[in-house]
C-alpha cells in the first residue's frame, strides 16, 4: 500500500505477504532462541507455553503490520512491543539490547528467504538478495536498535550469519522452548498439521543448531522434508492471491481492531454556538 513503510512490489512485502511462511515461523522462532540471551527472555516473560495460538497472533500482526500496514499503524505497534519490551530484563538479558534485535531480524530475514525460495522456486540474485535484506532491517530498526548495529550489507550480513550459527550454544531454555513451540497443548485435531510443521523445522534449521537441539536428521526425513517441500512448491504457488494472503487480512484485521481499541480517535469539541444578536 502507498502509506506503507514498504510499497507492494518491495521484497519484503512480496515474500511477508505469504501465508505459508506461518508454517516456516517455527525455524526462525527456535533460531531466535537459540541464542541464550533471548530464549532467557522468551522462558522468563513469554506466554507461548499457555496460549501459543495468541502468541503467534501477535507475532504475525506484528510482522504483518510492519510489512503490509501503514507507516502509522507500523509505528504504532512497534511502540507497544517496545514498551512490552523494556520490561522484559534479567541478570544476563535486556529485550533492547542491540545484540538481541539484531540476531531476531537476523533469523527473519534468513529463514524468509530461504523459505520463499524453496516454495516458488525462485533463486534469488545477489542484488534482490542486498535490497532484501536492507529492507528487513526495518524489523530491528523500528524497534529501536540503532541502524549501525547492523551489518552493513548482505556480504557483512553472511559472514555475521555463519559466526553465530558456528558459535552459539543453546541452553536448557531453548530446549524448553522448542519443546513448548513444536509440541503444543493444542486440540488433537491440530496435529497432523503439528507434524508437518516438525518437519520443515527440522529441515530449515541449519545442522549446527539443529544438532544442538538433538534432533534426529537422516536419510529418511530428509527424504520426507523433500518430498514435503516439493508438493508445497507444486501446490500454493497456484493458489489464488487472495488465498494465499488470507491469514494476513486476518491477523491485519485483529491488528487494527487493537490498534483502534489503544488509541480511540479523538472526538472534536464544537464550539458553542454563539446566539445571534437580538
């Protein structure tokens, strides 16, 4: 949209916009917390455990609104989370903390990326690849990390990318997480679609954490990842737009139903009528 911080042909509408990539959230959630500093903060202060479902709604809303809204309603969310955020502290952790912004929008940028490319098999070049990654900035910046903390360019981005996949340790916080994220309490009925999402977790993670986490990749689920992916990719790029754009009308719609609820428009004062002489 035209007031959007993003246009409708920039990157990162184009490939936020999907609703698939729900699906994939789960890789770039357990990557988020697998960096110590945040899974601390997400066990100590997070709700996923008791409502994942209202948890994944204001994920998404916010992801989706920053993207695909108005510049005001973007900054208008973004300022909620980071008041939500400013609470969210402990010993070894601050939700503001430079460090931690920059590895969650980090993670939303590589597993978008790489998601979108394996379901529209669409390889992307080095410049689509550099003006996507300027753009996904936008999910630390906007919350306050100073542009600066960021690598520079995609080149700076890989090379920060691959030091922390090879230098990060998990702890027993993320193993908790990513037991409370990929094993729900949710409905039966949610999980054969429970395990579809395991799956492209498992295989979006990149081995070194995915070892970390002590899941079982061989062979057969490799095989089973493919053959997954292959009939994503054959089936949802031949859905109707609006279909496949579904899930961010609606949480867009939530979004904006909070949004008029914190901030009601103000109603104008008249002046009183002044009576005309006699």
């Amino acid at each position: 949209m035209s007031n959007g911080i993003f246009h409708e042909n920039d990157p990162v509408h184009v490939i936020a916009r999907e609703g698939i990539l729900i699906a994939t959230g789960g890789a770039a959630s357990l990557l988020q917390t697998a960096h110590p500093g945040v899974a601390q903060g997400v066990y100590d202060h997070s709700y996923t455990a008791q409502d994942p479902l209202r948890r994944l709604q204001h994920t998404m809303g916010w992801v989706y609104t920053v993207a695909c809204g108005t510049r005001d309603e973007a900054e208008q969310v973004s300022a909620i989370v980071r008041r939500l955020h400013d609470k969210v502290t402990g010993p070894d952790y601050r939700a503001s903390d430079p460090e931690l912004q920059v590895w969650v929008a980090a993670t939303l940028f590589a597993v978008s990326a790489q998601a979108y490319e394996l379901i529209f098999r669409h390889r992307f070049t080095a410049a689509e690849l550099e003006v996507h990654y300027q753009q996904s900035k936008i999910f630390a910046t906007i919350l306050g990390c100073p542009e600066e903390a960021l690598p520079a360019d995609y080149p700076d981005f890989r090379e920060y990318y691959a030091d922390m996949l090879n230098t990060l340790r998990i702890s027993d916080a993320s193993r908790a997480i990513a037991d409370q994220v990929l094993h729900p309490d949710l409905p039966k009925v949610f999980e054969p679609g429970l395990m579809a999402i395991r799956l492209i977790t498992a295989g979006l993670m990149p081995e070194p954490i995915r070892e970390q986490y002590g899941w079982t990749w061989n062979a057969s689920r490799q095989a089973r990842f493919r053959l997954l992916m292959g009939i994503l990719s054959f089936v949802y790029p031949r859905l109707p737009l609006s279909v496949r754009t579904l899930p961010r009308s609606l949480y867009l719609r939530k979004t904006r139903r909070m949004l008029a609820k914190a901030h009601p428009p103000r109603r104008m004062k008249l002046a009183t009528p002044i009576s005309p002489p006699d």
